[in-house]
C-alpha cells in the first residue's frame, strides 16, 4: 500500500497515516463488521419463532465485549466500538423479541391444560 502514498492528497496525508487510518486493519475491521449490523437490523423482519436465542446471546455478548476492547486498545477504536454498539443493541433487542415469544408460548401452553 506504501505506492499509494504519493497519490493521496496533502490534505489526506494524516487520515492515511493515521494509526487506526485505511492503512491497517483497525480501519477495515470495522468496514466489514457493518455487514453483521445491517444483518441484523433486517432480521428485526424475520419470524420471532425462528430466532436463535443462544446465537442472539452471544452476538450480543461479543458485541459488549469488542466495545469495551476498542476504548482499550492503542490507538482507542471509535469506529470499532460504534459497530459492536451496533451490534449489541441489535441483537439485544432480538433477545427481547425472542425472550417475548418464548414466554407467551409457556403462557399459552399453560391456559390450555
């Protein structure tokens, strides 16, 4: 990537060099893992009967967890701890969703018998 340090503007020249800049993977980890945030905000369509509540745990947890590593880390992360912000609160809001029709289903079993 060092060739396209002459073609990238003066003005440009310290997002590039920048240790969390386009240069490193502290830049495109985030870009990806938006891909996990758009996913799960168009699953918030999806049936709540075919949620996962182990799976929405742990994306949610993970989320929490990569946050808090971001801040942490040098250099500090902002775009990293955005996404996994993201993420948790996607996946909580699924985890209440699914944690809803799990119990109005025990409820319902339960006016039957």
């Amino acid at each position: 990537m060092s060739f396209l340090d002459n073609l990238i503007p003066a003005k440009l020249q310290p997002i590039w060099k920048h240790p969390a800049g386009p240069k490193t993977i502290f830049f495109w980890a985030p870009v990806f893992k938006w891909g996990l945030v758009v996913a799960g905000i168009s699953d918030l369509q999806r049936p709540v009967e075919t949620l996962s509540i182990p799976q929405t745990c742990s994306l949610a947890a993970t989320g929490l967890i990569w946050s808090r590593y971001s801040l942490v880390i040098i250099p500090k992360n902002y775009s990293l701890f955005s996404v996994n912000i993201f993420i948790a609160v996607s996946q909580c809001c699924q985890l209440i969703r699914a944690l809803r029709y799990h119990s109005s289903q025990k409820l319902e079993a339960k006016k039957e018998l």
